[in-house]
C-alpha cells in the first residue's frame, strides 16, 4: 500500500516536471539561439554598409581584411556576393551549402534571413545569416554569415542539464516527502492490521492508538476499538454465563439427586428400581455435561496464561490415575516416555487433553484392548500420542469429532457429553499447539497432540518408562 501510494506520488511529480520544464527547456534554447542570432545579424549588417562601395567600384576595399580578420577571431565564416550570385569576396575557410544558399535566395529578395529558429543539442548545422545590401532602395548583393553552433549547443545542453538536475533533486524530495506523507497516513491502517492479528491469536486487550493519521482514520480507529471492545465484553459474557449456569445448575442437580437415592430403598416393586436406576444415570450424565461446560470455559479464558510443564511427568501421573478404570475395562493402558519433555501451554492444559483422550481410548478399546500414551520431542516441541486398539472413525467423523456436542451416531448408548475433544481442541489452540487425528494402521484411532517448548528448555535424557495393567472386569466410569 505504502508503496503503491508513492509511486502514484512520484508519478504525479514527474508529469508536473515534465509539463514545466519541457517549455522551459525550449525557451532556454530559443533564448540562446537569438542571442547568438542578433550579434550575427548586427556584424553582418555593418558588412553590409561596408560591402556597398565595393560593390559599386567593383573594388572590395577595406572588405576582406574586414572578414579575415573576423574569421580569425570569431571563427565565423563570412562572404559577401552580388545581384547575380558571383561572390565578390570570401572569409578564409568559407564554405556554402544548402542552407546558405537558401538564406542568399532571401537576401537578395530583399529581406533579412536567418536560420534555423533554434539549436538543439542534437543539431549539427551552422546558424545561416544573410542580409541584403542596398543602395537607394536597389539590392547590389547580400552578406552572408555561417556561424559553428559548438557552443551554442554546449550552452543549450548546460542548461538542459541543470533543469534535469533540479528535477532529480525534485523527484528525490518527493519521494522522502512521500514516504513521510504515506507512513502517517497509513500508520493507522499498519496498526490496525497488527491489532487485528494480536486479537485473532488471542490477546483481547490489544488496541489501536486512535489519536494518529489524518481525521478520518484517527475515527476508523476508535470505531474499531468500540467495536473490540463490544466484543470482547459480549465474550466475556458470554463465558460468564456458561460458566456461571453450569456451576448454578449443579446444586439443583445434586438435591435431585440426594433425593431421587432417598426414594431406593421405598421402592419394591423391579419397574419402579429400574424407573430409579435410570433416573440416577440420567443426573450422572447431566453432571458429566456441567461439569464439561465448566471445563471449556475455564479453558477460553485462560488462552493468554502460558506455564511451563514436564509433560512425561504429566503424562505419568495422568496414566497413573486412569489405571483403576482401565484394569475394570479390561484394557491394557502403557506409557512410554524418553524422559523429561517440556512444553509451554496454558495451565492444566495436558492434564485436561490427557484426561478427555484416555477417557475415550478405554472407553471405545473394548475389553482385551490396549491404549498406549507415549511422549517424545518433535518438531521443536513435545509431541503426546494416545493410541487405541479401538473402531476408530471414517474420515467425515474425523472432521467433525471436535465439533460441540457430536457424537458418532454408532456409539450414542455410551455415557459421553460430546465435549471432549471440544476441550481438547480449545486448549491445544490455546496454547499454541496443534491436535491431529488419524486411523491407526491395525485399527483403532491416533490421537496426537503437539504443544510449544518452552525457550531454553534442557535437553532430554534418554530413558524409558513403562507403566502397564492387566485385564479386570468392572463398569465404565466417566471422568
């Protein structure tokens, strides 16, 4: 942009030189060219008012000692001819030519005759003067002058050339002047843009200083910051909101609950105990939801906080905690590890995509199963795979698994909210990090997350952790 206005400025400029000192260009030469034109004219006519007794007696007189010496001095050819073109007496290196004998035609008409109008830094011919010689109103012959234009056109092309410099001196003020003129003018919109970066990745209390730039632009900015302003208080409300109805609803959930559990031991009768079960699963999974909801929007509004973790001690200690769950689900869970692998993310953001990702690999594995977490360095940062022996998804689940609340239509009778990969997806972005899904390649589902190292994180110590259970019955939990 910047660029593109100063060249419409230099372009300006430079039609605006060329519009002013072509004229005057050609004035300088016009000027130069009569001056040089009215002394030949003024020496030719005092030959003349010589040449007029010679001309008569057939006697040249004083006339050529006149044009010899004036040829020596000036270097200017001179001769002076009759009514019938005989040459009456010449200059030491005289010589004619076309245009001389054009300006004699004129002459001997009676008039004045000189040539060309103007001399040009590429014209070569001498500058032609003739004038008649009259005696009593009679033509008796004609003076004619041939004078080298060297120095004319030396003058003329000084000239020229101090025009172009002035011009490229001009041209060069213009272009300092116009970056100035077009970094105040688009200072605003350079800081608008960067602003409207900082707010994409994140920081909501960016702003643009409204107080530069022309008046209008000082307006767009203020706009621009009501408007950020607008929105980020409706975002914050927004969160307020979920977060403060799910912590809400949860205490008229847990006195249904406590109360729906006093009703069990009144029932005998076997539908009223199922009616009683379900209605107890049904407030279980109400909870998981809330309890969901508060997760991801603690989550939004701590995307800008960034903390140092060891993500294998993460990654340890989460697998640690779901071992119980997955020896009741019959699932072998293993961690590997090859040692200390930092990361810079938000707070609790691998133990909370640990939580949601393990969850859903024991959960879908299915009894004999295996999940497998492993941590490594990669691509300048700590990368953590959860892998499963489970279905797995197609690749249209795939790119809707981290969408709110979807769920695979083949897995709608298991206990799920639809919010943690949602979660999961929240804080990796946050943080900076990426998640990729993928098929494994004997089945099941690849999940791998990938967050920032911090800088001068210390380098990892080769070293290898495993942490395995067997295969146990009991009930799937949702944590």
């Amino acid at each position: 942009m910047r660029r593109r206005l100063v060249i419409s400025y230099l372009l300006l400029m430079v039609l605006v030189l060329i519009a002013l000192e072509t004229p005057l260009a050609a004035t300088l030469a016009s000027r130069e060219t009569d001056r040089v034109r009215a002394d030949r004219l003024a020496d030719a006519t005092r030959f003349a008012s010589l040449a007029g007794p010679a001309l008569r007696g057939g006697v040249p007189g004083p006339l050529g000692g006149e044009l010899g010496s004036y040829h020596e001095l000036y270097g200017i050819g001179a001769a002076v001819v009759d009514r019938d073109r005989r040459t009456v007496v010449t200059s030491a290196g005289w010589r004619g030519g076309p245009a001389t004998e054009a300006a004699l035609d004129t002459a001997l008409s009676g008039q004045q005759s000189s040539g060309p109008e103007s001399v040009w830094p590429w014209v070569d011919g001498p500058l032609v003067v003739a004038v008649p010689i009259n005696d009593g109103g009679e033509v008796l012959g004609a003076v004619v002058t041939a004078t080298p234009v060297g120095e004319v056109r030396r003058t003329v092309t000084a000239w020229w050339l101090l025009l172009a410099g002035i011009g490229l001196l001009a041209v060069l003020a213009c272009v300092s002047t116009a970056f100035g003129l077009a970094g105040w003018v688009l200072r605003p919109v350079t800081e608008l843009d960067a602003v409207t970066h900082e707010i994409a990745e994140g920081d909501r209390g960016a702003r643009v200083q409204h107080r530069l730039g022309p008046p209008e632009l000082r307006r767009l900015a203020a706009s621009f910051n009501n408007m950020a302003d607008v929105v980020s208080d409706v975002m914050d409300r927004q969160r307020a909101f979920v977060a403060h109805a799910s912590h809400q609803l949860r205490n008229p959930l847990t006195a249904l609950r406590l109360r729906v559990e006093e009703l069990g031991p009144s029932l005998t009768d076997p539908d009223g105990r199922a009616e009683h079960r379900l209605a107890l699963e049904e407030t279980d999974r109400l909870a998981l939801v809330l309890d969901a909801l508060l997760t991801l929007a603690r989550a939004e509004r701590e995307e800008n906080e960034r903390v140092t973790v060891d993500a294998a001690a993460v990654a340890a200690s989460r697998v640690d905690a779901w071992q119980p769950l997955a020896r009741h689900r019959s699932v072998t869970l293993r961690l590997v590890t090859s040692g200390p692998a930092y990361a810079r993310t938000v707070p609790t953001a691998v133990d909370q995509a640990l939580d949601a990702l393990i969850d859903n690999a024991v959960k879908f594995s299915g009894a004999a199963g295996e999940v497998t977490v492993t941590v490594r360095p990669a691509d300048g940062g700590t990368a953590l795979e959860v892998r499963d022996t489970g279905p797995g998804m197609t690749p249209g689940q795939l790119d809707q698994a981290t969408e709110r609340f979807w769920r695979a239509p083949d897995v709608q009778n298991i206990d799920g909210a639809g919010l943690g990969l949602t979660i999961v997806a929240v804080l990796v972005d946050a943080s900076d990090g990426r998640l990729t899904m993928r098929s494994g390649q004997s089945g099941g589902l690849v999940a791998e997350l990938w967050f920032p190292a911090p800088p001068g994180a210390p380098a990892p110590e080769p070293r290898t952790a495993a942490a395995e259970t067997g295969p146990a019955d009991a009930d799937p939990v949702r944590a």
